[in-house]
C-alpha cells in the first residue's frame, strides 16, 4: 500500500468545491477536525531529528522540529506552559507503555515576540530538572534538549514516537524506520520524521511500529515478513530469514548460518541474536545456536525441545582454521545426541570441515553416514582402528577421530594404508607428511595456504607467493614470476 500524500495538515477536502466559507469557519472546522474525545487537539509534524543517548554517566536528548504547523500555545490561556508546564512524553515498540519528563510552570518560562522559552540550570548531571530548553517558536517549530533520554534505552527500539503537550495542545512525531541512523542499546538516532507518519498523537500510535510487522510487504523500506521468507529479494546459500519488528534493520533479510567477506558483507547482515565467527581473515561465518528466540534453526540443524539447535548427519559442526591461532579449533555447533564431531578427510590447506556423524556400532544406512565412513553389513557402523591398523582415510584412524573434546590428532592414515603417529600443530617436522592438519614449514607444523586463498604477510602460502595489497595489507597466494 502506497502512502498517501498527505503531510498531516488538514487541508481543503472538507470543504465542497461548492461553497465557500469563510477563513474563520475553515479554522473552526480544522480544529475541531483534530480534536480528540478526551478535548486535546493533535497535531502530527514535521520533524528534523531525534537524538536519544544513555549511558553509565550520561543522558541526552535533543528533539528538533521546524515545521510551522507545531501548535503554538496563547499566552495567558489554559496552554499557557508559563502557568501549565509542559510534558515530554517518547513511545516506542520496545518500550510501549513510554516514558516522560516535565518541564514545570514558573520563572523559567518566558515569553517574548511570539516565542516561548524555558532554560533550567541545575548542576551538569542534576536530573531532578532533568529539561535543559525548550523553545516553541509560533509558526516556527520547536526545539528541545534533555539532561534525561527518559526511555530505558536498554535495546534497539524500533522506531520512537515523541510527544509534547501544553495544556490541550499536542504535537507530535514519530520517527520510523525509514528515518533510523542509528538504534541499538543505549542509542537512538533519527533524522527527517514525515508528519504523515500518524493520523494522532495517542500513545498507540506513537509507540506503533509502522508497517514492519503486520504481515505485508507494503513499505519500500521492507525487503520481508515473518521469520522464515521466501521473497525473491531474500536468498541465502546457508538459510534466509527476515528480521523481527523491534530489532534493528527489521523487516530486511538476515542470515542464518551463511559465510561471507567483511566489510563487503557485514557482520550485521546475521540474524539478530545469532553468533558470528570470524574464520579467516575478512571472512565469518553465522551461526544460530537458539531456536527459541525468534529465528529458526538454520536449514538441515535441528531445534530441540529445549530451544537449543544442534547439527545433524553431514552437518558441520567445528573447523580447524590455520588463521585461529593458537588455539586454530573454531567450534561452530554441537552435535545432535548419538552423533559425534569428527573431522572429514583433511585438506592441509586453508582449514579442516569437522562434521556430525553416527559414532562406531551406531545404526546406519549410508556409509557417509558413519564417523569412519564404513556402514557394515550388518547396519552398524564399523569400528575405527587403531595406530598400525588398516585404513585407506584418516579418520577411519581411531585418534583422528578429531573430536572437539581432543583436538589434538596425533594419528593419520600413512601413505603405506596403516595408521601411523602425525605430529600435532607446532611439532618439529622434516616433511609435510609428518603433520596430521598443516605443513612442514621452517622446521615445525604450521598453518599454510593454497593457492588462491586469502593471505597476509603472517601466513604464509604452501607454494607460490603472497602477493599483498598495499591498501589494506591482504593479498592472494599465486605463482608470481621471479624477479627479473
């Protein structure tokens, strides 16, 4: 649904092209048009920024608003803030029920050539007043600064609707999600409020989260509804879903277990509430280790009763990353029950896949489906052998098992077909071979990458060179021509 063009003004549609009437009676007509039940006029508004800010030490808020339309209170009367005060009061989705301040009646307001003024000036950090100014210009808008953000701030909010009142008079504006900089704990700060944001300045409306969230892609600044989509403008090798109302970037897609380059990707683009692992440099990877908050389990992990998510057959679960270091066992998801993390066929390049698998003398059905790869005859997976055994894969070894319990892998199946001891990571080493998950370089197992990998001047190519970047001091392991 398109927004309509409409700013929040009344404008001349309740008039009959018909007949004409009189400024005095259109004025009439439009304030009792924005009346409400309870006798307070509304007046939704324009508004420049909101700037909300809390900390340990420190609050602030500053509300600007330049819009002529703001309501200006007649000196003397009823809306006089000089004799009634005036009220601040912010809503957001986050925190529905709002939060307030006071700016009270008194020697601090004055009045002077159409313009209303109140300064307070207690110590810096004195909330007991906690409005520092306010200034309510006629025709003009409105400008106000805090000692106090008055909400909790304890989370992202979403979008805040402020409101501020003099006597019957109530202007007010919501800031939502299109105008959002910036929303996360302790901050909130957004630029350029529509006044067509709200039809009223009840508290609903001002603590209503605009659009997201109501089951119809219908904003432009929506990419998704719900928290599994399938929309054409979300996909996701490693599942998609949409951010939750409340959160920042709602209603855009997230990822749920996908790998990608920071800062082309960013960290952010993970769900909410999900962990992120950085496993080479540049590169991280989404992890989401609840499913009871929100967002599913990823595709082909399981959620178990309770809440948890845990990886099943196939599914990794750990890698051994040489940019980890010194401790190179990245643990990304546990196991379902009866599986086992164990090490796929390693590489010796970049880094080592663990994945779930059934333990030795689990039922089967698949080979793939066993730790050491062998479904036997009789539905069970085969044992793993021990050192000196037969094997034609390291982890048909039993110490290769490469659990995450014991990372350490000091057994690989040799080029003679036996299980034979492998030197652990930073072991003296004559040959490439000697070392379970890296390579012989300079005289111990260490970490090496292959060609075509991301590298920097700390880590060094298995062959070829590191060809850096002098802009950002990364580079990519190629076969580089000698000098000359």
């Amino acid at each position: 649904m398109d927004a309509l063009p409409f700013d929040g003004h009344p404008t001349g549609a309740l008039v009959s092209a018909s007949v004409r009437m009189r400024p005095a009676v259109i004025a009439l007509v439009l304030v009792l048009a924005l009346a409400s039940v309870s006798g307070a006029i509304d007046r939704p508004v324009r508004a420049a920024k909101l700037v909300l800010k809390r900390t340990t030490t420190l609050q602030r808020l500053v509300f600007v608003s330049r819009d002529p339309a703001c309501l200006f209170p007649v000196a003397g009367s009823a809306d006089d803030p000089a004799t009634e005060g005036a009220v601040i009061e912010l809503f957001s989705p986050t925190e529905p029920s709002g939060a307030s301040l006071t700016a009270p009646a008194g020697s601090a307001w004055t009045f002077h050539k159409a313009r209303f003024s109140f300064r307070s000036k207690p110590a810096p950090r004195d909330l007991s007043v906690p409005v520092r100014a306010i200034v309510i210009k006629k025709a003009g808008g409105m400008r106000i600064v805090a000692r106090s953000a008055a909400l909790a701030l304890g989370a992202a909010q979403g979008s805040v609707g402020i409101r501020v009142t003099t006597g019957s008079l109530r202007t007010c504006a919501r800031f939502d999600l299109r105008t959002v900089r910036r929303d996360t704990a302790g901050v909130f700060r957004a630029y350029g409020a529509s006044a067509s944001a709200l039809d009223d300045c009840s508290d609903e409306a001002l603590a209503a989260w605009a659009g997201c969230g109501d089951g119809a892609i219908e904003q432009p600044f929506e990419e998704c509804e719900g928290a599994r989509p399938l929309p054409s403008t979300c996909s996701s090798a490693g599942g998609v879903a949409c951010v939750l109302p409340g959160s920042p970037n709602a209603c855009h897609c997230c990822s749920l277990s996908g790998s990608a380059f920071y800062p082309f990707f960013p960290a952010s683009s993970c769900c909410p509430t999900l962990s992120y692992y950085f496993v080479a440099p540049h590169a991280y990877r989404c992890v989401n280790h609840r499913c009871d908050q929100g967002y599913p389990c990823a595709d082909g992990d399981h959620c178990k009763p309770d809440g948890g998510c845990c990886a099943t057959v196939g599914r990794q679960c750990a890698l051994l990353s040489g940019f980890a270091y010194p401790n190179p066992l990245i643990v990304l998801q546990p196991c379902c029950p009866s599986l086992e993390c164990r090490t796929a066929e390693p590489d010796r390049g970049e880094y080592d896949e663990y994945v779930c698998c059934a333990s030795d003398g689990a039922p089967c059905a698949r080979d793939e489906e066993c730790c050491t790869g062998r479904c036997g005859s009789s539905g069970t997976c085969d044992a793993c052998h021990p050192e000196g055994g037969p094997c034609s894969q390291d982890v048909q070894c039993c110490d290769f098992r490469g659990s995450i319990e014991s990372p350490a892998l000091p057994i690989h199946c040799g080029p003679s077909g036996t299980c034979d001891v492998c030197l652990p990571w930073g072991a003296p080493c004559t040959d490439a071979a000697d070392c379970c998950i890296s390579s012989c370089i300079e005289g111990s197992c260490q970490a090496c990458l292959p060609l075509g990998a991301l590298c920097t001047p700390e880590f060094q190519c298995c062959s070829g060179s590191c060809a850096v970047s002098p802009s950002d001091n990364t580079g990519l392991c190629l076969h580089l021509p000698p000098p000359g």
